[in-house]
C-alpha cells in the first residue's frame, strides 16, 4: 500500500471514530415505551436535530422523559411523589433530577369526577394536577405547546463541539506546497503530520 493510500485510509478511520465520539456527545431522550405509539411529526422533529438522540431503555443520562396518555390515579402519584408503578417510579426519577417530563395528550378530562365526587374532592384532584406544570411536567397537545418546550430544551442543551477533521502528514505537505500553512478551528494534525511540521519549522 502506497503512502497517499494509506494516509487517506487513516483519514477515514479518523473520521468515524470522530463522528462515533460525535453521538457520544448527544443529549438523550427517553421514550417510555414504543416510540412508533408517540405522534409521528413530533419524534420527526426531536430525531431531526443533530444535538438529541432517541432512546426507548432507562438512561440515567436521558434529559427528557417522554410518556404516553396517563391516568389521574398516576398522575396524582406523580404530583404526591409516591411510587405506584414503572412508569410513575420513572417520572418521580426524573423530577428528582431536575429533569422536564412530556405526557404526550391533553389536559385530562375531569368532567366525571366533578359528577361522582364530593366537590371539595374534586377541587383537590384538579388543584393537584394544575401543580404539575409547576414541577416541569407539560402536556404536548397541539404544535404550539411542542414548539415553545421544544425551544425550551433546546437552549438548556449544551452546546456540542465543532466537528474535528484530522489533517494527515500527506494533506500537510500538500498545503504546504501551495503555501497554506494555517488551519481551521477545527481542524487538528495528527500526531506524524505535527512532527513533520515540526522539523519544517526548525528548517
């Protein structure tokens, strides 16, 4: 194998595991469930930005939880911080860290609680539940409410870093020969292109 060969074979091997370190720097989003059972536009839009990735297991490094329609008796657990199931142990997990929850449904209905039960009863359910949004739990119902916490969670996001392309001993020395000697912000010299560039300064 000839030296332009292989110098272009490290140039990309570099690349992927560059890009591999890349994914390694995007925030998580942690589906509970199936991700095809959430609105399709939605997960469109969250999976279209470079800095997010989707996920469907438990991440502790997730920075949203995404759940599907919940009931009142989960829904008051999650506002007592009381454990009744998985998907309340979850949420309570993320609250704890500080972190947003989206429900993916609207507002729930109370209108058959106001019927059933005592009207100080339902007064507390619908006080309890009006909480939520103080705890950074929001309902995603239409494009207005995605689109303000999606905004939301795209500023919390730290910002990921410029993507590095490695620059061989062969790319160099081309430069060179033309009279390009300096390099872009994210460009870096392998550690053969560094020495190299070295002994020429030493010339």
């Amino acid at each position: 194998m000839q030296s332009a060969e292989l110098e272009e074979l490290i140039q990309v091997i570099t690349n992927q595991v560059v890009a591999r370190l890349g994914d390694v720097t995007k925030s998580k989003i942690l589906f509970q469930g199936e991700i095809e059972t959430y609105p399709a536009p939605y997960v469109k839009k969250l999976s279209a930005d470079d800095h997010f990735m989707l996920e469907t297991k438990q991440d502790s490094d997730a920075i949203l939880l995404c759940l599907r329609q919940l009931t009142v008796s989960q829904l008051l657990a999650i506002v007592r911080l009381i454990t009744i199931d998985e998907v309340t142990g979850m949420a309570i997990d993320f609250l704890l860290a500080g972190k947003p929850i989206w429900i993916f449904s609207r507002f729930p209905d109370l209108t058959s609680y106001r019927r059933q039960a005592k009207f100080t009863v339902w007064k507390q359910i619908q006080a309890a539940l009006q909480t939520l949004e103080t705890m950074n739990v929001h309902f995603i119902s239409d494009d207005h409410v995605f689109s303000r916490q999606f905004q939301i969670i795209q500023k919390r996001q730290t910002k990921t870093s410029i993507k590095r392309k490695f620059i061989s001993r062969l790319e160099l020395e081309q430069r060179w020969q033309v009279g390009k000697k300096l390099l872009a912000p994210n460009e870096i010299l392998t550690d053969e292109a560094a020495d190299w560039a070295n002994k020429q300064r030493r010339k």
